[in-house]
C-alpha cells in the first residue's frame, strides 16, 4: 500500500510546483520531500514527475495519480470539516459572478471538490464579464479583477499573478522581437478582452511606466485560446506567469521584453456588506484562496 505520507508530499510538490516551495509552504526540508517522493516512486514502480534543473513537469500516470491523491487531501479535509462544522452545518445556496477568461476547466474542478467539502451547498456559477449588481441580480460573490472602484462592498484579495508578454519561436523567427516597447506598434498582438478593450498593454513598475500600443490580430475573452493562438504563431500575447510557465520552461513560448516587467494583477472575491458575511460565502472565498492555485497547476503540468 503506498504511503499516505509520501502521497500527501507528491501533492504538495505539484500544488506548489517545485520541491522548494513545497519545502517552505509546508515547512518540511526539501531532501526530505525529494527523498519521500523518490521512495512513493520506487514503491510504486513509475515514475510520476519529470525532473530536470529548469523545470518539474507531471507524467501521464503522474497526473492521474495526483488526482487521487488531491481527492484523498480533500477527503481528509472534509472529515475535519465535520469536526469543525459540528456546530454549523454550511448548507444553501450560492450565486458567484466569475470573469470569462477565467479557465472554466479549473473552475468547473474547483467547484466538484468544493461540493464533494460541503454536500448541502447548491452553486449557480455564471461567466460574464458584465458589472454584475450583487444585490439587484442575487449574486453573493463577484470575482473580480483590481484595482476596485471604492463602494459599499467588502473586497477580499484571493491571489496575485505576474503578467508577462510572451510570443512563439516561430512568431519571432518571422518578425523578430521588439527591442522597445515603442516597437510594439509594428507588431501583431493578442488581446485578452472584451469589445471594450483597446489595444493597449501596461508595460513598466513604479516611476517607470508606459502604455504601449499593438496591431490587434486577434481579440477573444479566453486565456486558453489567447495561450493557443500564441503557440501558433499569430503574435505576441499577455499571459500570467503561472499559465504558461510549462511553455516558457519547453522554450515554445519565450518572454519579451523582460527588461519592462509589468505591475502583478490582483483577483479579489468581492460581497455585499449590507449583511453579516454568510458561512457559506466564508467557506467558498477559504477554499477558492487555498486550491485556486494548486487546479491552476495541474491544468498547467497536464497541459
């Protein structure tokens, strides 16, 4: 029988994608994660991360075996939930707003482990990129992108991302890579938007700012599509680190303008403050804050 140890570190490597930020979030030293995780393999007799010095990617049978492995981590933390749920059984339902462009494939399993966590909460999930009311339209949660306007509701911070410009081999190999962001204005762009959005992307920190102008080739409302139409060659895009790290690490995606790093976009769960926060509404903005990153990182290592 595999070591349930062993299981719960290989999972805590994938959510966190390295051994060393395994290490750090669990407190744990790194030899001693590499060394479980290397006996869970010779246990089982596969192989289930592919290891070199720049980058950790999941196997097939890796993939499938780390899904077992979050559902036996999501077992354990319904059984505590019990425990501390004895008292107030969280129940009802729960109407979230979430961003078009966000993966509806790491939503979708984000909302099966939260509903396998809380059997007797029932979720209307709705994708739109619409200024929802959330008390006019009966929404309890928006998630939202900042910087927020000030009003009367509670914004609370689920996680950052570092966005960067990124373009294929091939894109480059054509038309070669801007050397300023001036030249960008010569370049195709994908854009990440809606029909609202300018071709337009906000290059620099600080003092050191500048909005940089493209030639839009395409625009849709996906981060996936906006990542497939990079990888074939229709121009450069803006990505968050985390979405195309497997890329970047393979080289079939490669970063432009690093030199002009771009301010970290902040994704908030925003609710209505004319009510005490509901224990539901706690317990979804919890369990979005803690697993968001670790789905996000198994689409990615799978692909």
């Amino acid at each position: 029988m595999p070591d349930l140890n062993g299981m719960m570190l290989f999972a805590a490597v994938v959510r966190a994608k390295g051994f060393s930020q395994a290490a750090r979030d669990i407190g744990q030293p790194k030899s001693t994660i590499s060394r479980k995780v290397a006996q869970l393999e010779e246990q089982l007799g596969v192989r289930l991360l592919q290891r070199d010095t720049r980058n950790l990617s999941l196997t097939q049978v890796g993939a499938l075996f780390f899904q077992h492995c979050d559902s036996i981590s999501h077992e354990i933390e319904a059984a505590k939930a019990i425990i501390e749920n004895t008292h107030t059984d969280i129940s009802g339902s729960l109407r979230i707003a979430i961003p078009v462009s966000f993966s509806q494939d790491v939503i979708g399993h984000l909302c099966s482990s939260f509903m396998r966590l809380y059997p007797n909460i029932e979720l209307d999930i709705q994708f739109t990129d619409n200024d929802v009311g959330l008390v006019g339209e009966g929404y309890d949660i928006a998630i939202k992108y900042g910087p927020l306007q000030s009003s009367d509701l509670v914004a609370r911070l689920l996680f950052e991302r570092q966005p960067i410009l990124v373009a294929s081999p091939g894109y480059i190999k054509k038309h070669n890579s801007p050397a300023t962001p001036q030249e960008l204005a010569q370049h195709n762009g994908i854009l990440l938007g809606t029909t609202l959005s300018a071709p337009i992307w906000p290059l620099g920190k600080g003092n050191r700012k500048m909005m940089a102008t493209f030639k839009r080739k395409v625009r849709v409302n996906s981060a996936s599509m906006v990542k497939r139409l990079a990888l074939d060659d229709y121009g450069i895009a803006m990505l968050s680190n985390t979405s195309c790290k497997q890329e970047l690490a393979s080289g079939s995606l490669v970063p432009i303008l690093q030199e002009w790093p771009m301010e970290s976009f902040k994704v908030y769960g925003v609710y209505s403050s004319r009510r005490q926060l509901a224990s539901n509404i706690s317990a979804f903005l919890d369990f979005f804050t803690k697993r968001y990153t670790s789905q996000e990182s198994l689409h990615s290592m799978m692909g």
